[in-house]
C-alpha cells in the first residue's frame, strides 16, 4: 500500500519494527491479525511482516475496519501528515477539518465550495492522498479529541462530546463505540484501573499485588 509520496512499504515495515520514532505520526500500520492499528512506536511486539498493512491515516485505518490500540494511542501521534507534498488543496482542506470546519454543521459542500471546487472532485482527492473521505476524517478526529480528553481529565462526557465537536451526545455514543467497540466510559475505568497498577507497582518496589489489574489496558 502506498502511503505518502516519500514512503513505501518496506520503509514503514522497517520503521515500524524499529520503533522509529521519526515516522511517528506519518503513517499508522494495521495488523490483520487482530484488526487493530498502532503508530510505528507502539511498545507492543511488532506482528510479522506479513500481517502488516499500511495506512496514511487514522482515518483510512477505521475506513478499512481496524480499530485503535489502546497502549499506542494513535490519537496521540504528532501532526506530520502523511500527505505532506500531496495536493495543497487537501492539505488546506485538512487543516481546515482540524480547526473544526466541519463540526459546526457545515457539510463537504461548503468546505468545496470554500476551496472553489466540487464536493465530488473534493472526495476524490481525500481518497487519493489521504485514503478516506472528508467526512470520515472529520469524524475520527472529532472521536480523537474525545479520547484524549476520556483519558486526561474529569470532565462528565456530555462536556467532552461538545466539547470534541460532536452535535449531540447520541453521535458521541455512537461514533465512539463504532471506532473502539467499546462505550467511553468502559474506556475510561479501564485507563484509571491501569493508573492505579503502575502507583501500586511503584509502591512496592516493582512487585504488584494484583497482576490481573495491570492486563487492564489491553489492545
């Protein structure tokens, strides 16, 4: 699979089993085998090269039915688009998607029309560069920002949803569910039982009490 202008297959194979951190954030690799998708640094061992494909974004890894790993945490990978060198249209839809354009009930015609195109031609460029449409970009970094705000503060998840761009806490629900197979809030207890093991472990020393407690976090 093609993902970037200056990256190939075999350069992700080797980057990606070398945990190379430069290639953070500049594709993303789905294992076949178990249907999830990680950054090049994920800590997990790496699958065998033969269960491995690539994808230029997070976006075109959900389009392809892979969902999140939850110990990488693809919504924390830097922002160097794969795209970079892609067509600059894109890459100023793209920014536009990031700040938000299409969360404020906008559709994909407006954000063509802004960029003085069809919606049609627009669809066909985001497949092209970027391996998923307009819209399911928006969505997965509108679920993004939600689990990143699931894992680093309190807030109740009717303030997340708005506050990651979602219309209505019932698409929140939804989206999040589609894209980790599981509802936020399982999410959550799961990252604060993790919490607790690692200060458990602390405590004594690197011996933790419960094992099992620490298998939390699972892919």
């Amino acid at each position: 699979m093609r993902v970037g202008p200056a990256l190939n297959r075999s350069t992700c194979d080797r980057a990606r089993i070398a945990r190379d951190p430069r290639f953070d954030g500049a594709f993303f690799t789905g294992v076949l085998t178990t249907r999830i998708y990680c950054r090049p640094t994920c800590p997990v061992k790496p699958a065998k090269s033969r269960n491995v494909v690539f994808f230029p974004t997070a976006a075109a890894a959900e389009r392809a039915g892979f969902r999140p790993c939850l110990r990488c945490r693809p919504e924390a990978a830097p922002g160097t688009p794969a795209w970079r060198g892609a067509a600059a249209t894109v890459s100023r839809a793209l920014r536009l998607i990031e700040r938000g354009y299409l969360d404020d009930g906008k559709r994909v015609g407006d954000l063509a029309d802004t960029l003085g195109m069809t919606a049609r031609h627009l669809r066909r460029l985001f497949v092209r560069h970027a391996g998923a449409s307009p819209t399911a970009v928006a969505t997965t970094r509108r679920v993004q920002r939600a689990k990143a705000l699931v894992d680093g503060t309190a807030m109740p998840m009717s303030a997340i949803a708005f506050a990651a761009g979602f219309a209505s806490i019932r698409r929140f629900n939804a989206a999040f569910r589609a894209v980790y197979r599981r509802p936020p809030t399982v999410v959550r207890r799961a990252r604060r039982g993790t919490k607790l093991a690692l200060i458990e472990v602390d405590k004594r020393h690197g011996v933790p009490r419960h094992s099992t407690t620490l298998a939390v976090a699972k892919r």
